[in-house]
C-alpha cells in the first residue's frame, strides 16, 4: 500500500492546491489573472484526477476519484501544509504556487522514466504544465519583488509567512520503488528558488520550525472550511449523477 | 474498405469541440483505431491535464465509430504525452486559414519573461505583439497584428 499512500499524497497536493486557486476566479485583481489562475487550477484538478484514478485501482476497493476526493475528511487528507494555506494576497498566492511548482517540475522530469506507465504518462503532461507554472509565478514574484516599496514589502512578507512551510517538500515517503525521491529534488528547488529571489531583491528566512505535519493528516485549521465548501454538493446527493 | 481503415475514416473526421476547423486527426489527439475482436479500439490522448474538451471529444469519437456500424471503446493514453509538435501540417494550415496562429517552433521550456514571435495568420506580418497569455480556450492566447491591427487566436506551444 506504499504507492497507495504515494500517489495519494501526489493527487491530495494537486487537488487542494487547484481548488485554493480556483478561489481567485472572478476575485483576480487584472482580467488576465483572472484567466490564468483557473487554467493553472484546471492543469492540477486535472492531474489530481488521474492520480486520483490511479489510486482507486491501486487500492482496489472500489473507490474511485470522486469517492476519494469527496469523502474523505481532513484527517484524511495528506496534501502539504503549503497547499492548504489560504490564498493571502496575490503576493502569497503567487510565492506558494512558485514554491510548488519549482518542486513538482523538477519532480516530474525524474518521474518520466518511471516504470509505472501512470505515472510516467502523468508526469510527460505535467512538467510541462508546471514549467509555465514556474514562468508564470517567477514574472509576478520578481516582478513585486523587484516592484514599489509597498509590492516588495508584501512580497517579502509573504515569503516570511510561507518558507516554513517549504521544508516539507522534502519529507521522504514510503519507499514505493516508481516514484523519484523527493530530496533528490533539493537541489533544483534551492537553485530555482535562489535565481528567483536573487532578481526580485528577496530574502528567504531562517527557519528554526519548519511546519510539517500534513502527510500524517494533522491540518491547519484552514483545511476543515475548505474541504467542507468544496464537499458539500457532493455529501448532499451521495451517489447522484448529473 | 477495410473494417480498420473504415473505422479510422469515420473517427478521424471527428471535428475539435473548440477549435472546430480541424478534426482530432489534424490535432494529432487520435493516435490510432484498430478493430480488436470486432469492437473498434480508438486510442486517444487528452492535451492538457484538465482539458475540459477531453470527455467531449472521447464521446464524439465514440458516437462517430457507431454510426458508422461498429461497436466502439475509447481507450484514453498517457504516454507519450500529447505535444504541439504532433499537429499535422494539414492541420496548421486550417488553423492559419480560420485566423488562428499554429504553434511556432518545437515545443520546449520558455525562459521567464519571453514572449513568442508569431506570425499573423492574416496577413503573414511578423510584427505582433501579445495582449493576453490566454484565450477564449486554455490552449490559445490572444495577439494583435501591428502591421494590419487584426487581433487573433494564437494555438500556444507546448
Ligand atoms: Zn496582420
């Protein structure tokens, strides 16, 4: 059940991150934004589906992605701390999909060799879709970074608030033999983050704490209210098909 | 005809539910169709992960591969991932002749803060310049030509 749990993990972290996007639709603060942000959010529902799917025949209970996405509760759940964050200002939503997708890319480029064909096919989509992700998030992070007094403030506060949350990244899962190591990742992360930051003026914290937790279902408390907004539909009409 | 080439005729004239100038063949999304035990077999990749046309296009596949007779399953596949770069030549021709721009160069990685060069499909002016990354469909982004001020679709690399 090691890869149950992996892939799990995998899809949980693309489906809470897509859905916190989601959030921003008819929110944005340009109608460009306002475009970009539910298509990022369709790449990661997108590929949380057929993770999802994956999972289910894994498992081989007879759940499928809807059963796995819409009934089980925050205990349950085993996305990154990171994902679930609330969106903050466009400073945050911008620093924490940076901070994802500078991971998953390099992620999904050591998955294209994968064994297990899901996996691999999932993988060819995604490091495309995360490489715009990263050029897309890396423009706005320099860009308010390196902006005016009161854009460079609110970024680096935002990278104050979410770097602690980075950490868990790296958090090394069961050994499931088909997906890459996370901390072998390491490294392109800090190089992509640093070249970033380098040229928006920022500086990463310190971090004696990192917050970890979500792997093991231990939540903050904006997860609860999220889950239960996004659930709500379905647990009304168990079973029903539209 | 042969049942197969029967089959691949039928499914491959399929037009894209958003982009309906070419079919799923000009996309190059139908990969093949091929009769397993009497049922015809259409493999198909989706081109984004959470295209919403995905489930459109596998269900008007499968309604074309039965009018035309046959029984029909649609097989969705992964790998190799679905690129720009698979678009027919037929099928850029269309796009350009409808006002959209086909993609431009191999697929690959963009540094940050480049900006593709498109040719208007127009006029075939080289002096464009971007006005949105997206589109009226995720895989587009709108364009404006400089040298006869027509806004078009650009069809995105990827
Ligand atoms: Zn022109």
């Amino acid at each position: 059940m090691a890869l149950f749990d992996a892939v799990l993990e995998l899809a949980d972290d693309h489906l809470v991150l897509g859905h916190r996007l989601s959030e921003w639709c008819g929110h944005a603060p340009m109608l460009e934004e306002d475009l970009a942000m539910p298509n990022m959010a369709l790449d990661l529902i997108g590929t949380a589906r057929t993770l999802y799917d994956h999972a289910g025949r894994l498992e081989g209970a007879g759940r499928d992605e809807d059963a796995l996405a819409y009934t089980r509760g925050e205990r349950e759940y085993r996305n990154l701390l990171l994902v679930e964050r609330p969106n903050g200002d466009f400073a945050h939503t911008m620093l924490r999909q940076l901070y994802f997708a500078a991971f998953m890319e390099p992620y999904w480029q050591a998955a294209l060799s994968s064994s297990d064909s899901v996996i691999a096919g999932v993988a060819g989509k995604a490091v495309k879709e995360m490489a715009y992700h990263i050029r897309h998030a890396g423009e706005w992070v320099i860009r308010l970074g390196d902006g005016t007094e009161e854009s460079a403030r609110r970024m680096q506060a935002a990278v104050d608030a979410l770097h602690p949350y980075a950490e868990e990244l790296f958090e090394a899962g069961a050994e499931t033999g088909v997906l890459p190591s996370r901390e072998a990742v390491r490294p392109a992360w800090e190089a992509s983050i640093a070249r970033i930051f380098d040229e928006a003026g920022l500086r990463a914290p310190s971090v004696a704490y990192p917050q970890t937790g979500g792997r093991q279902g231990l939540h903050g408390e904006a997860l609860g209210p999220m889950l239960a907004e996004m659930q709500a539909l379905h647990r009304a009409h168990p079973g029903a098909t539209w | 005809m042969v049942a197969a080439a029967r089959a691949w005729e039928a499914a491959s004239a399929v037009p894209d539910p958003e982009v309906p100038c070419v079919t799923v063949a000009d996309l190059g999304i139908l990969r093949s169709v091929e009769i397993e035990g009497g049922v015809a077999v259409a493999r198909v990749t989706p081109t984004y992960s959470g295209c919403p046309a995905t489930l459109a296009i596998e269900l008007a596949i499968e309604a074309a591969l039965r009018d035309a007779g046959f029984e029909a399953r649609i097989e969705r596949v992964l790998s190799p991932a679905w690129t720009t770069d698979w678009i027919t030549p037929e099928g850029r021709d269309k796009l350009r002749a409808y006002g959209i721009a086909p993609p431009e160069g191999p697929a690959g990685k963009a540094a940050l803060f480049s900006v593709p060069e498109v040719t208007c499909p127009r006029c075939g002016s080289r002096d464009t310049t971007r006005i949105s990354e997206f589109g009226s469909t995720a895989c587009k982004a709108q364009y404006q030509c400089r040298a006869c001020a027509e806004p078009f679709d650009y069809f995105k690399c990827l």
